[in-house]
C-alpha cells in the first residue's frame, strides 16, 4: 500500500512536471512568433551580419608585411590621392606620409592620371613637381612619358604600386601598372602591389580587345570589365607574357583581408575627380562608351556618370541637366546646354554591361534625323569598345541580347585564363 502511494504520488509529480515544461514551451514558442515582426527579422539578420561581416584590410594596411621588405632600400611609390592606410575611425594616413615618419628611404614618387592629389581632368597632361608635404620629386607617368625611364630607376632599389582602380578595362591605371612593371623588368627592380578591393569586381563583361585596337585605354586582349584586384591584374600581366620581349617583373603582391569578389566594398576616396561616389563606379563601365558619341555622361555637373542626354531631343519626358565647367572638366561636352535624358542617380546596381542606353540613344538619334552623328569620327568609340564590331553590330539594328551572344565565346577563354590568377 505504501509502495502504491509513492508510485501514484511519484506519477503525479511527473505528470505535472511533463504539463509544466509543455506549457513553458508553448509560451516561448508564442513569444518568439511575437517576436518574428518584420522589425525583428531585420534585426537578428542584422546583427548576424555585424558577426558575420568583416571590413577589407586593404595591402597598404599590412605594415607589418611590407615593412620588412623596405629595409634598407630606397623607395620609389606609385600614388595617388587614393594611396592610404586606413585607421580604426575610419581616418586615414597617405601612404608617402606613413612610410616617410618611419624613417623608409622614399626617394621618388609617381604619378598616374589626373595627378598625385587625383585633381586633373580626364586626358589633361600632367606635370612632374614637388610634394608640398614632404618635399619629395613627383615624376608624372601622365606626362612626357607614361613609362619610367631609366634614368627615373637608377637611384631606386624598389617600387611600390599603390592605387585604387575600378576594374575596367579603359580605366588607365591598368595601363599604367604594365609600363611600371615593364619599365621594372628591364632594370632589374623588384615591385611590390599593396592590393586593394575591385568595386566592379563581382562580374565579367563586354567585348575582347582586339589588338589592333590596343591603345592606352586598352592594352591587353581583356573585356571591358575584367572582375579582377590590382593585383591580380598585375599577376596576369606577368603570367601572360604581355611585357615587352617577354620580361618578366619581380612581383610581390600584398593582399586584401576579408574579401571576395562578391565582397560589396564603397570606396572612401574618389578614385578620380569624375567618379564622384559608389553609383558613378557602378555605371561607369556601361556609360563610358558614350564618351565616344555625341551624348553626355553628366561631366561638368555634380552627377557625372550617373546622369545620361544630349541638347538635340526635345526636352519633353526627359530629365534635363546642363554641363558647366567644374572640378574634374574644364571644358565638358555641350558646355552650357541643357541636356535631356535619363537622371540614373537612383538606379538599380548593374551586375553586367548595359547597352539599353546607348541603343536607344542610337536608334532615337537616326528615326529623329538628327544631322549630327552620333558616333564621333575620331574613332574614340572604337578605342573604347576595342573592337569595330560593336559599333557596326549597333549600326546593323541588332538588339542587346543579340550583341551580348556574340560576347560569349571570348568571356568564356578569358575566364579561364582569369581563373588562373584569383586571389579571393
């Protein structure tokens, strides 16, 4: 009788135990549905991602790896305004400056376009000068010469390229980069690239250069976009052979932390004076072939490469803006005309080439019979497209996706080449 009063007793207790924990259950399971508001997704996806998400420590950052190989060297730096090693605030030290308050020998800067502090206009000569800052010679690579000389080599022992590029093809610092290391080789100067991340870098498009297009805004047979850093750019450049007489430069890349190609990266400096924010980069591969045309992009406003017209459509159902001389364009096309066209600042980001735009200008420009051709006739489209095709395939009537096929066969060869050189 006792055993059985212990026994129920003891059932009893578990039964309630068992009905408890159920109700406890159901209670928090209630509370997290509560909780699971739209608000609150976001937030838990949010602060996963703040776990998760890792800002890119770009090469010039990692002092503690170039540093050692700048002892007792005397150092030649290809710079730019972009050319800086991040702080923890989000501030920044320019590279020459950092390098010079340790003590590194830095015997001679060089500069691409648009010039050591990124102020030239697109094209503009550049003149070597003085650093204000340091007192140091600045040799410009945009000037009477876009590769070292030798006599600019002789009192250096290293060199170290450091700029931000976009990714495209007919960006020049890509062009500038070859002749740096080509120039290098043949002095027998090893060259160091402090990498940094592509903000186009998440995709491959557009024409191969073909090369008796090669100019330079386009050297090697690459597509428009390439989806490649710096410095896996300049590992190509080397495993390719595409230096002169197949010189071969001694390269040391510096890599980026924390990034993939799909790593989303706003740049915090302009990498030139008509780029103006992470939007411009973003069209800036798709509306750049209008340079060769006589439609706009927007230099000589506030909102280059984001903006798109001409003065020759009537202004009605279009966006308007009129080009003055500013920062970065002396002297833009349709200087003082209102332009009427598309106003892009908003649009969605490009994950490939857009030639929506550009056909329907085309074709708008020829059913309106507008006596100026569209395509300018010194051929800088061409330059541009590195190809004639192009322009013929738009002249032909063919549609984007029809001009697009006709891509496929070279994107497909120059992802396997690219392949070969990844970093991330």
């Amino acid at each position: 009788m006792v055993y059985r009063f212990f026994k129920n007793t003891f059932l009893l207790l578990l039964l309630i135990g068992f009905f408890t924990r159920c109700g406890s259950k159901e209670q928090q399971n209630t509370l997290n549905i509560a909780d699971a508001g739209t608000s609150s997704v976001a937030k838990k996806v949010n602060a996963s991602a703040e776990l998760t998400y890792k800002e890119p420590i770009v090469g010039a950052n990692k002092t503690a790896e170039l540093l050692p190989k700048l002892a007792n060297k005397r150092v030649g730096i290809v710079a730019n305004q972009t050319s800086v090693i991040f702080k923890s605030d989000k501030s920044y030290t320019h590279l020459v400056d950092s390098l010079v308050s340790l003590k590194v020998d830095v015997k001679t800067v060089f500069s691409p376009e648009h010039g050591f502090r990124g102020k030239a206009d697109a094209g503009e000569i550049v003149k070597d000068g003085k650093d204000v800052k340091t007192g140091l010679p600045i040799i410009s690579l945009y000037g009477k010469n876009k590769k070292p000389f030798p006599k600019q080599l002789e009192n250096l022992d290293i060199l170290i390229f450091d700029v931000q590029d976009v990714g495209v093809r007919f960006y020049t610092y890509i062009s500038t980069l070859h002749y740096v290391m080509e120039a290098c080789a043949e002095s027998n100067i090893p060259v160091i690239v402090l990498d940094r991340p592509n903000p186009n870098g998440h995709y491959i498009d557009g024409p191969i250069l073909e090369k008796a297009f090669k100019s330079f805004i386009g050297m090697h047979p690459i597509p428009i976009v390439h989806g490649m850093t710096i410095g896996e750019y300049a590992q190509m450049i080397n495993g390719e052979k595409w230096l002169e007489n197949n010189v071969t430069c001694d390269l040391t890349v510096i890599s980026v932390e924390n990034y993939t190609h799909q790593t989303p990266y706003s740049l915090p400096i302009k990498p030139s004076p008509n780029l103006p924010n992470d939007q411009a980069i973003n069209l800036y591969p798709s509306l750049c072939l209008f340079e060769g045309t006589d439609v706009s992009i927007g230099r000589g406003t506030e909102t280059q490469f984001q903006v798109v017209g001409t003065p020759r459509f009537d202004m009605k159902h279009f966006d308007h803006f009129t080009p003055k001389p500013n920062f970065g364009a002396k002297n833009p096309k349709h200087n003082g005309k209102m332009c009427n066209g598309y106003d892009l600042t908003t649009h969605e980001r490009l994950e490939s080439l857009n030639l929506t735009w550009l056909l329907e200008f085309y074709n708008r420009y020829k059913i309106e019979k507008i006596e100026t051709p569209f395509f300018n006739k010194n051929k800088f489209f061409t330059k541009l497209a590195g190809t004639e095709k192009l322009q013929q395939q738009i002249e032909a009537g063919m549609t984007e996706d029809q001009i697009k096929a006709t891509w496929q066969e070279g994107l497909e060869a120059f992802s396997k080449t690219r392949a070969k050189y990844l970093m991330y």
